[in-house]
C-alpha cells in the first residue's frame, strides 16, 4: 500500500475504526476519544516515518518546474519567416506533413496508432491544426489528395489560405495529378513508393506524363522517392523535376537495422549519398522523414535535413508539438554553420 502524507492519516484511522466497531456500538464520546488518541500517536510517530512518507515541497516545485517547462514548449517566439520558391511559388521552409490527418502514422508494430489519430483528428481538429500552422508561418500542407475535399471547405469558410502540394498517392499519377490541379493544389509529384516502383519497372513515361499535368497548369510537378536509386535512374534518363522530394535522416538510432528487412523503421537507407546527390543538383529538394518517423528528436532531424542540402523541410506535426517544432526550425535555420549546399529555392 503507498504511504500518504501525514495529515491524511488520522481521516484513515477514524474510518478504520468506523469499519470496525460499526459505529453504532461506539458512543459519540468514546469514538473521538479513540480517535483522538489515533491523531497523538500518529503526532509522537511522525519523527520516525519523516524519512518515508514525501515531503510534498519538493513535489510542488518539481510540478512547478515541469509547467514552467510545457509553457516555455507552447510559447511561440516567432512565426516561419524563411521562404523559398519552386516555379512561381513561394513556399515556407517549414512545411506540414499530411500523413497523420489520413491516419497514415508509421508506428512500427503498434497497431493501435493509427486508429488513435484518426479518432483525434476529427474534421474539424484537422482544420484548427491547418488554422495553427498558418498562425505559426507554415504555409503549405504536402499530402494525399484524400485532403482535397477538407481543403475545399477550409478554404471556402475562409479559414485560412495554406497552400497544398499533393502526393498524388492512391491512384496512377497522371490521374491524380489532374484530380489534384483540379482540386486547387499549388503543386504536386509522384509519391516516394510509387516513385520507386514506377523506375524498377522502367516506366519513366508515367513520370513525365504526371509531371506535364501540373506543368501544363503553371504548377511545378515533382518526384519523390524514398530510394536515393530512383533519383540517378531520373536524370540519367533525362528526366528533371521541377523540385525532388525524398527522405532524409541519419541511422543513429536504436531501431534503424540498415540492410535488414522492411519492418517499417527506416526511409532513408542511403543518406550518404542522398547528400551526395544533392550537392551536385540545383533543383529545389523537399526533405522529408527527417524524424525517421518520430524515431529521432526534432532538433537532430530537422538540422540534419537543412544541412543535407534540403531547401524545405516537410515534417508531420499535431497541434500539440507544432510550436516546439516551430521554435526548433526557427533556431537551426538560423545557425547553419555546416550547410555547404547553396539554396536551390
């Protein structure tokens, strides 16, 4: 049983002997004044359990402490100033990714996640999420064209006006590139998976094809990819993006397994030469999946994307970690002594 605070002991003694003598055998007189000989014992004992029972003082400052701390996270010291521009564009660095409003969440074996964010994320959290980020500097929301109907409303209701550049996931690209312009998207590429297989197949015609929809629409059009592979068969084969979206992180933490199989713990299996690629293109490049999926602290991934060379990076965020992400971005693009990739955007 865990030990209470020593004012709380004489209530526990009065009702033990509730229990016991069921009150109704006691007189009114008798009860206090076993009671009260319960409340001296306990006086006279209290020097020799001071070394169990917690002093709350301590308590109460470390609770202080703690509040201090979460309302230092959860204050904004300045909005997204830093903007880059694709085509005729102009982008935050800092852009929101879309994954977790479609439940999406890469959450190793904890089946459960998923279904958690989707019950959090309500339409309308979603919105005031969106509503924060542009209240924050962020601009643009990357993500699946399942968003475009949110959006519609979003925008329509005059909440805000956050830019969207879509994944062109769940469909061939060139049908969703068309679905998207259609939709109000400021831009859009091949999603990353589809990407890699779209080249391990050789159909870089598909790439093209999606990419002329936005093009043919004054949008810039992209491609992503998770492997580093899927970049090098582009430009060898002449195929140049208007901007490159691919992961980006380092492998130093406890479940990355490199050349292990795909157990949904690493994106980016090749950051060497992710860096290594980039410094030799002049294209915009969006980092993303620099937390390796919330594997690695914000403070190491998003320095580690804008010092790989990324112009933008896109990073998941909830409403309650966006004004610490916020603050942090803010911090390392202010301090990038180690860049050595020239802005692109």
């Amino acid at each position: 049983m865990r030990l209470c605070s020593s004012f709380l002991l004489p209530e526990l003694y009065c009702l033990h002997f509730q229990n016991k003598y069921k009150m109704e055998n006691l007189s009114k007189r008798q009860f206090l004044r076993t009671a009260g000989l319960a409340t001296a014992s306990l006086a006279l004992g209290n020097r020799a359990i001071a070394g169990i029972v917690q002093d709350p003082a301590p308590q109460a400052r470390q609770q202080q402490g703690a509040e201090q701390r979460a309302a230092q996270q959860n204050t904004l010291k300045a909005p997204i100033t830093a903007r880059g521009k694709i085509g005729n564009y102009e982008f935050s660095r800092l852009m929101i990714g879309g994954n977790p409003f479609g439940g999406w969440l890469h959450s190793r074996d904890l089946s459960y996640v998923g279904a958690l964010a989707r019950a959090y994320l309500t339409d309308d959290k979603k919105m005031q999420i969106l509503q924060m980020a542009e209240n924050c500097g962020i601009d643009t929301l990357q993500g699946h064209p399942v968003m475009l109907p949110l959006l519609k409303t979003y925008w329509s209701r005059g909440i805000g006006k956050i830019k969207f550049i879509s994944d062109c996931g769940g469909s061939d690209f060139v049908t969703a590139a068309k679905q998207s312009v259609d939709g109000g998207a400021a831009g859009g590429y091949c999603q990353g998976e589809n990407a890699d297989r779209l080249v391990r197949e050789g159909n870089f015609k598909m790439l093209e094809e999606g990419m002329k929809v936005f093009r043919d629409a004054g949008l810039p059009g992209g491609i992503g990819a998770h492997r580093i592979e899927t970049l090098i068969a582009c430009v060898k084969n002449g195929l140049i993006p208007d901007f490159w979206m691919k992961t980006t992180h380092h492998l130093n933490y406890w479940s990355a397994m490199p050349g292990g199989p795909e157990r949904d713990n690493v994106y980016c299996r090749d950051p060497d030469e992710t860096i290594a690629f980039f410094a030799e293109r002049k294209e915009p490049y969006i980092a993303f999946k620099v937390l390796a999926a919330g594997a690695i602290p914000p403070a190491e991934g998003i320095r580690f994307g804008l010092e790989a060379g990324g112009d933008f990076v896109c990073l998941g965020m909830f409403d309650f970690n966006m004004i610490q992400d916020v603050n942090i971005f803010n911090e390392v693009i202010a301090d990038l002594g180690k860049r050595k990739r020239p802005w692109c955007a």
